[in-house]
C-alpha cells in the first residue's frame, strides 16, 4: 500500500489522470483509508476546480513548486510530531 509521501507525489498526476492503472488502484486504497490524504486530495480537487472554472489566473512553475514544497514540509513536520 502507498505511503502518504507517494500519495502526495503523484497528487498531481492523479488529478490530471495521468497516471498509470495499477498506480490509480494504489492512490484510491491509500486515500480510501487515510484521512489526512482524503482531506488534501479532496481540498485540492476543489481548488483546481474553482481556480479552472474561472481561469483568472495561473500561477507560475516556481511558485507552484514552492508552494507543493511547503505543504510537504508541514506534513513532515506534523507527523513527526506526532510520532514522538
């Protein structure tokens, strides 16, 4: 079964539909059963859907990865938290 940090890596693709069967079958189970995975696929699923129903804007790659960077380091950061 995934790991939250492989759910989290292949997020976007999963969204675009771009990736592979087996891959889906392996992202479904883990969000399936894990709540913090739920709560940010389902947040990201409506956010794309609000920023590409009004396509208003587009943000740049580099802030893009930023962000996705932070975002990550926050999970890390609260799961070793409460782990210890």
């Amino acid at each position: 079964m995934y790991s939250c940090e492989d759910v989290l890596a292949e997020l976007g693709n999963y969204l675009d539909d771009e990736v592979a069967a087996e891959v889906r079958v392996q992202l479904e189970l883990h969000i399936a059963h894990c709540k913090t995975c739920t709560a940010i696929y389902d947040s990201s699923r409506k956010t794309l859907k609000i920023v590409t129903d009004s396509s208003s804007f587009e943000l740049p790659d580099r802030l893009s990865e930023k962000l996705v960077s932070k975002v990550m380091s926050k999970i890390r950061e609260n799961r070793e938290n409460t782990t210890t």
